[in-house]
C-alpha cells in the first residue's frame, strides 16, 4: 500500500510540474472572473490593495506573495499583471501599518479645545464630534484617533458646527461588553478616528466663534437649521418630517427608535443613510436635467459636447446636496464614486462598471483604509456587485431563454433584477453583522425603493433647493413630499407586521460568512452565465457549510455538560445556563433605559445568538429592578420564551409595565417561584428555588430580598445563584435552608455591595469559585473593598466581569472548570 501511495503522490506531482496548462484550465474553470481580470489591471490591483490591508504580518505577505506568482504561473497570467497585483498588496499594507495599543487616559480632568464638526440634538442635551482636539498634557489620546466624542449636558444657547469649544474635563475610554459574540465599540471607535469620549455640563462649555473655513461649517449648519424649521412646519406629521430630514439634510436625531427599528427588520434601513442612493438619484435626476437644457443649444448639440457639459454641470447640485447632508463617511465615499462616474462621461468613453468601481475603492480606501471595516463600505460595494452581475447574467441571457419572453416582461425582470440581486449581495452581511435576515426586506424594497427613488426624494430635494423662491412652487413640493413620506412609513408598518418577515439566526463566524459569500457571488460573477465550475465551487462551499452546522449541533445538544455563565453587562446581572443536550435558561438580562440603551439589545442578544441560542426554555426574572429586568423586553420580543419565572412582588414603572406586556405578547408560560416550589430536575440537575421565603423583611430592601435564589446541583458539584439579596435574607437562608446553601459556585449578592455576603452567609456556603458582575467605572462603590477583601480570605478564587469579562463555570458532574473571556 505504501508503494502504490508513493506512485500516486509521485504521478500527481509530476502532473502539476509537466502539465500546468491543465491546472491552469482548472482554476479558470473554477473561477472564470480570473479571466476577466487580466483586462482590469486597474481592478487587480485594488483586489491586491484590499487584501493588503488586512495582512499585517510580513510572513502572510510572503505567503500570498507565493501563492500569487504559483496561480500567476499556473494561469498563464502575464508577469506585468502579476506585478500589478503584487504593488497593490504592498500598498494596501504600507498604508495601513498595524496600530500601536492606546495609551491610558488619565483620571483627573484634562484642558480640551476641539472644533465642533457634528451635533445631534437629544432630550437630555447634544452628543457632539469635536476635531482638532488640543489637550494638555499634550498627547492624550491616541495616535491616528485624535477626534473626541462629546455628551453635553443641558442645551447651551447659540452653540453652533464650526466654533472652537473649550472646558475641562476627564477623558474616558471606549469600553465594549466583553462577551463572545460582542460588538467591539471601542475598535469601532479607534477606526472612526475617534480616541475617548467626555461628559460635560452646559454651563462648564466656553465658546468662540469660528475661523478660517470652519465659517462655511456653520453656514451649513444656519443653512439646515432653517431648512429643517421649514420641513418640519410643513410636513403632515412630526414622524414624515423627520424621514424627510434625514433624507434632505442626514440627520437622523428625529426619527424615533421604533421607527429606526421597523426600518432595519425590513431591509430598507439604506434609505435612512444618504449614501450611494440618494446620490445616484441626485446624478440622475440632476444629468438628464441638464441634457435636455443643453440639447437645445445648438453648437454643443452639433460638437457632441452634451454629455460632457451635463456631467461637469451635474457636479455642482451633487457636491452641494453631499455639503448639504453633512458629508458622513458613507456620503464621501458614494460621491468619490459618483464623481468618478461622471468624471468618465466627460471623456465620451464607454463606462466600465468595475473598473469605475475598482478605482472608486481604491481611492477611498487610500485616503482611510480604515473604511474597509466599515459595513456602509461593505454594503454599498457588495450591492454594487451584486447588482452589476445580476445584470450582466441578464443580458447574457437576454439572446437565450428571454427572447422567447415578450418586451413588457422582459422589461419588468430589468426591473426587478437589480433590487433582488443587491438584497441577495447584502444579505450574508447583514445576517454576520446583525443576526438576521428579512426575506420581507426584498418585496419592501421593491416597492419601497422605487417610491422613495421617484418621488420622495426628488420633491424632497427640489423642494428645499426652491425653498427660498416666490410662488406656490415649493409649497406643492413639500405636500408631495410630505404625504410620500407618511406613505413610505406606512408600508414600512405593513412589511413590519408580516408573519415570518425577518427571521433570527445563530450569528456566523467570519468563516461561515467568508464560505456564503463564495457560494454566492462565484455563481453570479460566473462569465457566461452558468457554469459547472462556479457551480462546483459553490457546493463545495455548501458542503462545508454543513460540516460547521453539524459540528454546531453536535457541541449543543449532544454535550453532557452543565454550565452557567455569567455575561458582562456592565452594572446589572445576566447569566444562562446550559442544561446538558440542549436546554437553556436566562436569568435576569441587565440594564435598559425605557426606549434607550439597552444591554439585552447590547449584550445578552448578541452572546445568545453567538452561541446559536434562539429559543429559551426559561427566562427568570430574580426581581424587578432596572439592572436586571430591563434587558430582558427586548430578548422576550426577540426570541422564542418558553416560561418567564418571577416572584410574586410586583415592580413599578414604564420598564415592568413594557417587560409585562411583552410576556404577554409573547404567549410564554408564566410560574410565580418561592420556596415552596417543588424543585426542577433537567438532565440530571436538580434546581430548587431557597428565596423568597416567610421571612418578614424591611420596606427598604424589601426588593431585593425578595430576589430570587436559586441552587443548581449537579453530580459532585453545584452553583448558588443569589440575585441582590441583602444581609436580611442571608440570614433567612441561614435559618430556613442551612444544609443547601453549601456550593462550589457562588454568584456574589448585590454586586459585591457591603449590605451583603456576611461572614456567616460566606461561611455556610463555602464557595470554591465567586463571581461578582459589576461595572469597570465602579459606580455606586461597588464592589466594596471589604467584601473582596472578605471573599479572598475565604480562600475561594474571585472573578469580576469588569476584569474578566464573561466567566464560564462549566462540570460535567466531577471535574468543575472555570474559564474567562478576557485575561485580567
């Protein structure tokens, strides 16, 4: 056997050596857009910029290097190219040089000057971008992040974009919840330029007026604040001014976060951001204007100079629309590209798409390269694509199976290709980014688009260009306008309400995104339509795909282990625990302000969807409070709820009442828990309820010490899970349940706070292993010094949330393991 492997190894060697046209033939087979790009050289060498960028090491360079010059030779591809490719991969990594860490942030108040780029109004006061920060002592923040996030608190008069502003105040690092499958804000952040945040009073803020080219800044800013004042008196409604807003000037401030909401669930929240949309509607609308003023002029007409002089008049309105809206990171880059769109019909060249596109890409990426992270990037150049392909799939068939359709037809699917094609492009994105997919988003946008594109966002422009004029002109404008946005909100409501029209997914990994992003563009970038190649590429992806699947649902519902985690929620509590063969439990779910920030929405979702939890089989509720109550509305909205557990003491306020409802929308069972509930037994572990109890307790903890406290055993070992309980129901336990307080694992009471965990109750239970979740800015004092210091001379290993991030305490009945995500 060991011959005959030998031979076979040698044969398959001496193939590749002697016959490399033949894995040439293979690979263009596999990937025939490998062809088209010797005719690029421009888009190769923005595909070697990209790839660039993301490689930091000199020895991955070496190795696509190698791997480059191997696929060169085997293709047949000339070395000019290769060379083309081969610059474009230095570039991209000269550009963009790995970052050095942060430098830490001092504590006491810092001297600040900044610019004030951007403002958004906000009921408790501004949340403002300052630019060209000085502080003292100088370098402060960190390098190539040198923007300043600003909170004002109150609303300070005649403060407008432009000024300089200075005040004092402590700068404050971005945080991230550190649980698998968070967000990274603080990278997020870092990448936008912007290197600490800051908290100030109205009153603490002195102002000068501004200077040099920061006066155009606020004459935009006047500019839009009467724009704004006129849509808003015009509009039918408070919720159509604010949609036209956003779409005229991009401000977003005004549009309530239900709205927002209902916008993402159905795959139309692009419409909200002017980016390559809106733009290309301005263009548009803008050229054809043009071209027919200038097809009456005869000596332009006869010279064939049309084109051109509409695409340089086109400019103007498109530059002063993107000045206009504020210029955001997604507006620049959809104006590069626009720009260089019309900037190809001066020449009287025909436009070729991804070279425009390529060449797009790579100026913006060389002027922020950071931008390839950001998903509006990613978004747009994914439509683009999409749609590009989409089309030129078409038009190969348009001889073939099309002709035999009639004109109206074949003119309905150029219609409906191109918003299918971008949703099936964008989607894979969306669905690694956000967790879901919205099949209600692709009829949404067939319809919604269209609607916005021909009529909302024309009057809306044309309007607020002929504001300023005489005459009923504007007025009419602004009733369509007005009426088309209340119509477009309507839609957005009825899409909202269809059955099933997005659905929540695990989150994938960049390897299950990478592998469906493969499948599906190798099938539409395929060069003559459908091919066996792409085609085999695209069931060899699948394939594996449905390995990562299998392996999924093998660690979830065939793993004999028991564990519990604990989630970083910032000051508040969550934990879930994982039953053996499938089974999960939530409790509690954090913070949340009523319709504001919200850790369920934060933190617990992400982490759920992380570890493919889409189903709960319970969630409790230890008592209801803000830090740990107020997550959980938007997991009971989100996500399939068996049963909801809770005490029979009832909260108060707008967050019980929203948490209330949403059990009641949700149609989960309801179980009011006590200690006289007789006790669960799920795969072997036994849960039994020891609070609340009979004790009596004060009116002033009466909350907290009527928290749920449960105890989970399981083989030689168990858990103790205690809520915010108080000294007063510590010393009920004692009393009451001595003998099932011991536990390996203690969840530390009320965050660590010195009204609880006495020495006696530390005593009965004897824990091996304490968790405290509690805040990294050790608000309210906690966790009190004296209760670390109690728990350490206990003996037990202590584990906190804000060092450690997510803490996993997992056994499978006789070894007990803990783990963190993050290494203090």
């Amino acid at each position: 056997m060991a011959r005959v492997s030998g031979k076979a190894i040698f044969g398959i060697g001496r193939t590749l050596l002697y016959h490399s046209p033949l894995m040439g033939k293979t690979i263009l087979f596999l990937f025939p857009i490998l062809k088209g790009l010797q005719k690029r050289p421009l888009l190769l060498t923005c595909l070697g910029f990209i790839v660039g960028l993301f490689l930091s090491s000199p020895k991955v360079i070496l190795l696509f290097l190698l791997t480059a010059l191997a696929i060169a030779l085997l293709c047949r591809i000339s070395l000019g190219l290769l060379m083309i490719w081969l610059l474009g991969l230095l570039g991209g990594a000269l550009v963009n040089p790995p970052t050095n860490p942060s430098p830490l942030l001092p504590n006491t108040p810092v001297s600040l000057q900044g610019t004030l780029a951007r403002m958004e109004k906000h009921p408790s006061g501004f949340r403002c971008l300052l630019t060209q920060v000085a502080t003292t002592p100088e370098k402060t923040l960190p390098e190539k992040a040198q923007n300043l996030k600003l909170i004002i608190k109150g609303h300070p008069p005649h403060i407008k974009e432009g000024m300089r502003l200075s005040f004092q105040a402590p700068l404050r690092a971005f945080t991230s919840f550190q649980n698998p499958g968070n967000f990274d804000y603080k990278k997020h952040m870092t990448r936008k330029g912007v290197g600490a945040w800051a908290v100030i009073r109205a009153d603490q803020l002195k102002t000068a007026p501004a200077t040099g080219l920061q006066k155009l800044r606020t004459f935009r800013f006047d500019l839009c604040h009467r724009l704004r004042q006129t849509i808003f008196k015009r509009a039918p409604s408070p919720e159509a001014a604010a949609l036209v807003n956003a779409l005229v000037l991009g401000d977003r401030s005004h549009i309530t976060f239900s709205t927002k909401e209902r916008f993402a669930q159905t795959g139309t929240a692009h419409l909200l951001a002017i980016s390559g949309l809106h733009l290309g509607i301005v263009t548009t609308l803008f050229f054809v204007l043009f071209s027919r003023l200038l097809s009456l002029w005869r000596r332009p007409l006869l010279k064939g100079r049309v084109q051109p002089l509409a695409a340089v008049a086109t400019l103007f309105p498109l530059c002063g629309y993107a000045l206009l809206s504020g210029m955001a990171p997604s507006t620049q880059r959809a104006l590069v590209a626009m720009v260089l769109f019309l900037f190809t019909l001066t020449l009287n060249e025909e436009v070729d798409l991804p070279t425009t596109l390529g060449l797009a890409a790579l100026l913006i990426l060389s002027a922020q390269p950071k931008a390839i992270h950001a998903l509006s990037f990613q978004l747009s150049f994914a439509a683009v694509m999409a749609i590009f392909a989409g089309l030129h799939q078409l038009r190969l068939l348009k001889n073939g199976v099309l002709s035999r359709l009639n004109k109206p037809l074949q003119k309905l699917l150029f219609f409906l290709i191109p918003p299918t094609c971008a949703w099936l492009g964008t989607a894979p994105l969306i669905w690694h980014n956000f967790g879901y997919i919205a099949p209600s988003g692709l009829l949404a946008n067939l319809v919604v688009v269209p609607l916005a594109s021909l009529l909302l966002i024309p009057s809306a422009l044309l309007a607020t260009f002929t504001a300023a004029l005489p005459g009923p002109f504007s007025d009419i404008l602004f009733f369509v306008a007005g009426y088309t946005a209340q119509g477009v909100l309507f839609l957005i409501g009825l899409f909202h309400r269809i059955p099933a029209g997005s659905f929540l997914l695990p989150t994938p990994r960049p390897l299950t995104t990478t592998l469906v992003m493969v499948a599906l563009f190798s099938l539409l970038l395929s060069s003559t339509g459908f091919r066996k190649g792409p085609a085999l590429v695209s069931l060899i992806a699948l394939l594996s795909l449905a390995g990562v699947g299998s392996q999924a649902l093998q660690s979830r519902f065939f793993n004999k282990k028991l564990s519990i985690t604990i989630l970083d929620v910032g000051q508040g509590s969550a934990a879930v625990i994982a039953f053996p063969n499938g089974r999960r439990w939530l409790v509690d779910g954090g913070f949340a302000w009523p319709n504001g920030y919200d850790t369920g929405r934060l933190a617990v979702a992400p982490y759920l969807q992380s570890q493919g939890i889409l189903r709960l089989d319970a969630v409790i509720l230890t008592h209801p409070e803000s830090d740990h109550m107020g997550g959980l509305i938007h997991i009971i909205n989100r996500f399939k709820v068996q049963t909801f557990i809770h005490t029979s003491y009832a909260g108060k306020g707008v967050l019980w009442d929203q948490l209330m409802d949403a059990v009641t929308r949700s149609g989960c069972r309801e179980i009011l828990l006590d200690d006289a509930f007789p006790y669960w037994k799920i795969q072997g572990a036994t849960i039994t309820c020891l609070n609340p109890g009979s004790c009596p307790y004060p009116v002033s903890g009466r909350t907290n010490n009527n928290s749920i406290v449960l105890h989970i055993a399981y083989g030689n070992h168990s858990f103790l899970l205690t809520g915010d309980i108080l000294k007063e129901a510590e010393n009920c336990l004692i009393q009451n349940h001595r003998k099932k307080l011991s536990a390996d694992l203690l969840f530390v009471p009320h965050h660590g706070s010195k009204s609880s965990s006495t020495p006696a109750f530390l005593q009965h239970v004897a824990p091996s292993f304490a968790a405290i979740s509690v805040g990294k800015r050790r608000q309210y004092n906690l966790p009190s010094r004296k209760v670390v210091h109690r728990y350490t001379q206990t003996g037990c290993q202590l584990f906190r949330t804000d060092r450690h991030g997510a803490i996993t305490f997992s056994t499978d009945g006789n070894r007990l393991t803990a783990s963190s995500f993050l290494q203090p």
